[in-house]
C-alpha cells in the first residue's frame, strides 16, 4: 500500500466528516513519507512511547487517534524527529473517528456485545452527542463494569447511582467529562453513561440524575476506533500487517486482570 493509496482511500471511509472537520486540525500526517506501506502499527496516542515501539515492530506507517496535543510542550517535535530518523510516516484522525458509524463509540458498544444501537455518536451545531445502545436483557450495575473492565483490561471507576437493569447505556469515549452529555443520556432514558474521564461535575450530575457513571481511561475506551480504522484500511489492503502497540495503563493506575 503506498502513502498516496492510503490517502485516496479516506474519503471512502469518512466521507463529509473529513470536509466537516477540514480546518480544524483534527486529521492529517504529522510526519509523511511517500514509500510502501506494508507493516502499519496503530495506538490512541502519538508519544515518544508509541513510536519507540512502532521502530521496534519495524512499522513503515503508525496510525493514531490523537496528535501530540499543543500543551504537551516539545512532545510531538521529538516524536517527528524519531518518525523522520527511522522513515515512518504517522496519520492521526480525532474527531473524524469520534463520530464515523463504526468509530469509537460504536467499537465500544460492539466490544460490550451491545444488542443493538439506536442512535450513533454525532456532532451537530458544534456539539457531540453520545451513541445510544440497548440491551435486550438487563444488565447489573457490577456485571456491566465486569464486562467493561475485561474489555478495556484495566479498573473501571463506577458510581451507582439508581438500582434498574441496566438496558439503555450512552457512551462517548474519552474526554466525555461534560454534564451536558449526561444529561442528553438522561433525556434519551439511559440507565448508564460510559466514558474516558470525569470531573466532580460529571459525577455529582450523574447522582443527582440518577444515571449509572462509568469510567475507564481516556487510551483504552478509544482503541477499539483506532483498530476498526485499521481494519478497514486492511481490507481495501489485505496484503498489509495490521500491528496493535500496546500503551501502558497511566491513567487508570491499575491494570485489570
């Protein structure tokens, strides 16, 4: 797969999210090289980490959901010079992933066997709205942090906030922290809402609502987009090796087992 192959190959998969999001900064390479593609390594996050292991791996392209953001200072220069010292291209698309039908959200609800999805996540009117799934038959409060802590191999923090099965769940990963996303969940009668972070307005919020609060990391509840990208791009592409880099549990403190 050359460089070109894969950038013609986008639109395909993102359609008008990528004109949506244009100028916004939230996709592109940070490091391009035109050259053939054949091991492509894929993570959450552009660290020095990440491309450690990509070279370690022999990746010729790392995919990522995130760019080294702006404040983590000096982070991504130093990772685009080891990205040009070994010859390995990186492409990071956010927000695009965020809100494609089979981007992070619904990777999510698929990895938690989900039994069916009644809205996806979407960004309208320059807000995002959480996905929306159901279980057919209810779940516990602890069978369904069980089933998300296996999933994410790591603790989840939980706060129970109501005693129904749990049908209904909202879920937008990552910095999915703002009261008013929980309260979309509450309006579309979800028992729980499942995130990457949370601050003390989420979790007094999600108490006073009486929605169910799930959190996991920021990293592990947005991997699953990141491989759904990436296969994707394989099945255009069979010939390619799909290479997962694993990131260590920072944000979480604690791996599951």
């Amino acid at each position: 797969m050359k460089t070109r192959d894969f950038e013609q190959l986008l639109p395909s998969l993102f359609g008008t999210w990528l004109k949506t999001f244009e100028n916004e900064g939230e996709y592109g390479f940070t490091y391009r090289i035109e050259k053939d593609n054949r091991r492509v390594a894929y993570a959450t996050n552009l660290t020095p980490e990440t491309v450690e292991k990509a070279v370690q791996t022999n990746a010729d392209l790392l995919l990522t959901h995130h760019d080294a953001w702006d404040f983590l200072y000096g982070m991504r220069e130093e990772c685009v010079a080891e990205l040009k010292k070994h010859d390995i291209s990186h492409f990071f698309i956010h927000l695009p992933l965020d809100f494609v039908e089979f981007g992070t959200c619904t990777s999510l609800f698929k990895q938690l066997e989900i039994d069916e999805i009644a809205k996806y996540s979407s960004f309208k009117n320059d807000e995002e709205t959480p996905g929306i799934g159901t279980f057919h038959h209810g779940l516990s409060f602890t069978d369904l942090k069980s089933r998300l802590e296996s999933k994410l191999e790591e603790s989840v923090r939980a706060w129970q906030n109501h005693d129904r099965p749990i049908k209904n769940v909202a879920i937008l990963t990552g910095a999915g922290n703002n009261s008013r996303l929980i309260k979309f969940a509450k309006e579309n009668e979800c028992d729980a809402f499942i995130t990457g972070e949370r601050t003390l307005y989420s979790v007094q919020y999600a108490k006073f609502a009486c929605v169910n609060l799930y959190v996991g990391s920021h990293t592990f509840t947005e991997i699953f987009g990141v491989e759904s990208f990436g296969r994707r791009v394989k099945e255009s592409y069979p010939d390619i090796e799909l290479i997962r880099i694993k990131e260590d549990h920072i944000e979480s403190g604690e791996i599951h087992i």
